[in-house]
C-alpha cells in the first residue's frame, strides 16, 4: 500500500466552491449523463431524497418524504451538536492522510437519517460530483438508519467529462440500528487521472441488515478502499455485493470486510472482477468471533486479454462452530462455456460477451428498474473497450 | 443430409477415429452404439467441430457443403443441433435468455415450448446450473425446439434420468424428430410426414430411447472403426446377450 500513497499536494482543496443548483435538470447535457450513469435521475422521480455536491460545496439537497432526512454534514454537525455518537467514532481520524485531511478541511457529504420505524420504499440519490480540473475533495458522510426502519440509498461519485485529474477522499460512516435495512449502492464513475480513497465503516445491531452494491465499470487510476462492517448484535447480516470492471490504466484495490462478533449472525461476500488491462487488488476478510455465525466469501476474477487479478481472501474463526468458507477463482472464460453457445448459432464474439454479461450481472443487487437498465446500458456500452 | 467420408479425429495425439463412414438422410433416425471410449462423443463433437477434435482426415458433408472446418456456429446455423451431456453452467445466463437466442431471431414462445417439458419453473434459473440429470436434458431439449435443426445430435438422452423423466424425454425427443404430427384440417399427415426432414443420430447405451423414436437404421462403433449395420433392435438384443465381443471379430 506504501507504494500507492497520493501525493495530496498536487491537488486543489480550497478555493472550488460553487453556488446551490435549485434544479438538477438545469446541468449541461454532459454533466447530466455522467449523473445519471451513476445513478442519479435529474428529474427526481421516484426519489425520497436527493443530495449533491460539486467540488468543495453542497449545491442541492432535497427531502422529499416524511421519515427520511437528508441534509449537507456540516448542517447536521450544527443541528445536531456535532453528532457526538456518530461523528469520527468508527473511523480514526488519524488512521491516514486522507481521514487526516478530511478531518481537517471537510468540504461537505451527506447525512441521512430515517425516523424510527420508518419503511422509505423509494431511494436516496446522492452525488459526489467533481468538475474542477485538479480539485481535491474531502468528504465525510453520516448514514443512520433507526430502529425498524428500511431505506435504499444510491451514491454515485462522478467527475465531469473534462476532468483530467482529480482527487476523492470520503469518509463514510454507517449506524443501523435494531431491525433496520439498508440497501446501499454506490456506483463509481471515475477518469482516468483520478484518484479515490474511500474510508468506510460500519456497525450493524441486533436484526439489522445491511445490503452494500458495488459497481466500478469506468477506468479509474488509483482507488484503495476496504469498507468494513461489525454485526454487533445477534441476528445481523451484512451482504457485500460488487462488479468491478478494470480497463487499461486502472488500479484498484479494493475488499471487504465483514466482522461477525455476535451469535445468530450472517455475512456475505460476493465479488466480481473483470480486468481487460488494469490491475485488481480483490481482498476480503470474514471474521467469525461468536458462534453460531456464518460467513461466505466469494471471488471470482476473468482475465480479459491482459491484466492483473489478484484475489486475497481470508477467514478468520476464534471459536469453535463458526461456519466460514470462501471460493476464489482467477481465469478467462472456459473454452468449453463458447462452444456451448457457438453450438447454439452465437458465433465467438456474441457468445464471449453473453458470457461476460452474465458474468457481471448484478440481478441479486435489487437495483430499481431504471438504474438496472442504466447499469447494464453501461456494461454493455463498455463492452467495445473490453475485446 | 449428412455425408462423413473417411474421418480420422485425433484428440492430442491419440487418433479416436479412425476412418469413420456414414450418411444419414434426411428425416432418418439413426443410432450408434458402442462401449465406453469406442469414440461416440468424439464422433458427436466432431460433426458440431469442437475445437479439441482435431480432423486430420476425410471429410463432413451437410446438405451439400463441407462442413470439415467450419466454426462451431455455422454448423449450427446450417441446421446442425446438438443436446450436450454434460453442458457447462453459465452463470448470470437465464435459461430463458438463452432459449430466446436458440431461436435466432424467430418468434419464439419460450413459456409454452418450456410447459412441454416441465421446465417453465427454471426459466429464470442461470443455465444449467445445480441442475439434476434429468433437469440437464430438459433443458437441453427446451434449447433444440427452439433452435428447430434439421439434424440432431443426442449424446445419451437416457443417461441419468428417472423412469417418470425418461418418458417425458423420450416422447419430447420422439416430437423433435417427428414434428407434432397430427390430423390437422389443412394438411394430411402424410404431407406433414413429407415436409419434416428431421434427422437424428442418437448415441444409447442402454436402447431405453428405441422404446420411443422410430430409430430406422443403427451401427456399432468399436475402437474408432464404425462396423454392424443393422436394425437397432437387432444390434441392441445382440449387445445385451454377447457384449461387443462379436465386433473384435468382425474387426480382426
């Protein structure tokens, strides 16, 4: 990891502030479809929230149903006394450069919290936008979802099409109470002299699930995260779900992590990365320290022509009971899986994608209708620059 | 239909085939028997040209072309269709998906075709996988009625199904071959008959299929060389009393 440490000083982290945007749909054409590809709907419908930030500044926040807040971190710092139960208290603020930076110059994020009991059926959108060439951003999040409440968030992170190079660090911190739900999806939509370092946490409590979507499909230069969720309390489950897709020029190190310290709980690991040039770090650790507990963790790696997968997971178990297993499979498509379609009329090439995109496929992440077609509108988009 | 003049197949270097013979015409039934490692799937892999079997003689002829070393899908464009025995799980590939693609670009009723064989419930499935033996050759028989080829190639439609499955399978590879013949006020069934020029060449092991196609013609294949012409039932009552020993003789 030493040998991918940024060099923050050739970014720009003051000064790129910019006026609120009352309506999404007023952003060129161009910033409006590297939103929508990350999920982002500038009409808003069937939104229970809607969040965005631009460079260093909050530039739109909406709520647009009861039982759900969404506000910029810096208004809820205010508001809520500084969040002394949630702020900086399951990341170190001094684990690195970036949490460091963050702490000492936060431009903004969200903070989204459901009331108690609270079941919003539509999702949250937010974005982290950047559109200033060189900008670097500091991000902090804060996501608490309360007793018994559902909720679905859709975090996109985005630089516009311009931006050569730019730099994204966020820090993110998940609280889901008893009996509560998240499904959260981020999708990445990076460039190609952008650098990312997502640092997130997690606690779940007793009951409480926590769905986590990935996808990565664009060429990123340099992205290091390793989120990590605690089951703290009996009966949690945590779900890991990502599609990462690795062109040329891209580096990429990324796992998860899923601690199970309490009895009755479920964690699961389900990665798929796909190299056509760049280079895929694919770690994952599940720790089984309560029994009974179960843990799955699974890699799966297709090297496309030319590339890196290295997949690295690891099980952890301190008791007797824990059930923790993990398959792990780095290699390119099996001949024997072409001919089977060939021999159904496909000749190799529409065979060879069929099997990529059902390779991909993010059917079990429960996307919502149009972000699923946008996802796979995407994939199927960055299939000319994958043969 | 099909003409195969003379094939030597090798897999690495050890020859399989060894100068094999046979015409099917069209709407012909035609059976192969031949104990463990005798060269049957080869035979099978090397008419759909798998790229492990390498021909290193003769020739394959299908409705007049030579077919020796076409790609894989243009064998099965030209109406070559064949059900694998062991066929690969893709995962995130709905069954359905594919059965819509075995049609190429036909109006196809996947829900009704799949009613036929009881597979309506997996069509949401990824293919093939966790599926049963018998559930494989559903699948596989979904997969050719869409495709609608003219010659179909059966690696053992019995191996691994249940007796309850196997007349389904039976009677379903029985329709394959023979269409879905039946009085209709248009056409006599005589002229349904003429127009089908469905050919199948079935690989058995154990003959329970003969009890449902009307097999018209069987042969041997032992050690690679294609051998006893005869009607099926014969060549099938004759394997069940004296093994393949006779073939030796033959042979020598």
């Amino acid at each position: 990891m030493q040998t991918h440490d940024l060099d923050l000083k050739k970014y720009q982290f003051k000064g790129a502030t910019s006026g609120a945007i009352g309506d999404l749909r007023t952003m060129s054409a161009e910033d409006r479809q590297q939103l929508l590809m990350s999920g982002v709907d500038v009409e808003e419908r069937e939104r229970s929230g809607s969040f965005l930030h631009l460079d260093h500044s909050n530039v739109h926040c909406r709520t647009m149903q009861p039982g759900v807040e969404v506000m910029d971190i810096k208004a809820a710092l205010k508001k809520y006394d500084g969040l002394p139960d949630y702020f900086w208290r399951l990341i170190d603020k001094n684990k690195d450069q970036y949490t460091k930076a963050a702490d000492k110059n936060l431009h903004g994020g969200y903070f989204i919290k459901t009331e108690k009991g609270a079941k919003i059926t539509q999702p949250v959108q937010s974005c982290l936008f950047i559109k200033g060439q060189g900008v670097g951003q500091n991000i902090h999040n804060i996501i608490i979802v309360e007793e018994d409440s559902e909720l679905h968030i859709i975090s996109g992170c985005a630089v516009a099409h311009d931006v050569k190079e730019a730099a994204h660090l966020g820090v993110s911190e998940f609280y889901i109470k008893k009996g509560a739900k998240l499904t959260f999806t981020m999708i990445h939509n990076w460039g190609e002299e952008v650098a990312v370092r997502p640092r997130s946490a997690g606690v779940i409590e007793e009951n409480g699930v926590f769905l986590n979507n990935y996808i990565l499909l664009k060429q990123v230069k340099d992205l290091q995260m390793y989120p990590t969720l605690a089951l703290n309390g009996p009966g949690a489950v945590a779900r890991f779900n990502s599609v990462i897709v690795a062109p040329h020029g891209s580096y990429v190190d990324t796992g998860n992590r899923i601690l199970l310290n309490a009895p009755e709980t479920r964690g699961e690991i389900i990665a798929r990365t796909l190299t056509t040039g760049g280079t895929i770090i694919n770690r994952g650790h599940i720790g089984g320290y309560a029994v009974p507990c179960k843990g799955h963790l699974e890699c799966k790696g297709l090297i496309l022509g030319e590339g890196v997968i290295h997949a690295i997971p690891e099980l952890e178990g301190t008791k007797p009971g824990v059930e923790l297993s993990h398959e792990a499979a780095v290699g390119k498509i099996a001949q024997e899986e072409i001919e089977y379609l060939m021999a159904r009329g496909m000749n190799e090439e529409e065979a060879t994608s069929t099997i990529v995109r059902g390779f991909l496929n993010v059917d079990i992440m429960g996307l919502p209708p149009e972000l699923k077609d946008t996802v796979e509108k995407t994939i199927s988009d960055s299939e000319k620059d994958m043969f | 239909m099909l003409k195969i003049e003379n094939l030597h197949v090798n897999i690495g270097d050890c020859e399989v085939l060894k100068g094999i013979n046979l015409k099917i015409h069209e709407g012909e039934t035609f059976i192969l028997f031949g104990p463990n490692g005798s060269g049957k799937t080869t035979l099978l892999m090397s008419i759909m040209g798998f790229g492990n079997y390498t021909i290193t003689k003769g020739r394959i002829i299908f409705k007049r072309k030579d077919i020796t070393h076409a790609p894989i899908h243009e064998r099965a464009k030209l109406g070559i269709g064949m059900s694998f025995q062991r066929p690969p799980t893709i995962h995130g590939l709905k069954t359905r998906h594919l059965v819509e693609m075995c049609a190429q670009g036909r109006a196809v009723d996947v829900e009704g075709l799949a009613r036929k064989v009881n597979f309506d419930s997996f069509l949401d499935r990824d293919i093939n996988s966790g599926f049963s033996g018998g559930e494989i050759k559903r699948s596989e028989l979904l997969q050719l009625m869409a495709q609608q080829p003219n010659l179909v190639l059966f690696d053992e439609p019995e191996s691994g199904v249940d007796l309850e499955n196997m007349a389904l399978i039976g009677t379903t590879v029985r329709q394959l071959l023979d269409g879905d013949i039946g009085p209709k006020p248009d056409r006599s069934i005589k002229q349904q008959k003429d127009s089908l020029a469905t050919a199948g060449l079935i690989i058995t092991h154990t003959g329970y299929i003969l009890e449902y196609v009307n097999a018209d013609r069987a042969q041997v294949l032992f050690t690679g060389h294609l051998c006893c012409e005869a009607r099926p039932r014969d060549i099938l009552e004759h394997i069940r009393k004296y093994g393949y020993q006779e073939c030796v003789r033959c042979l020598q």
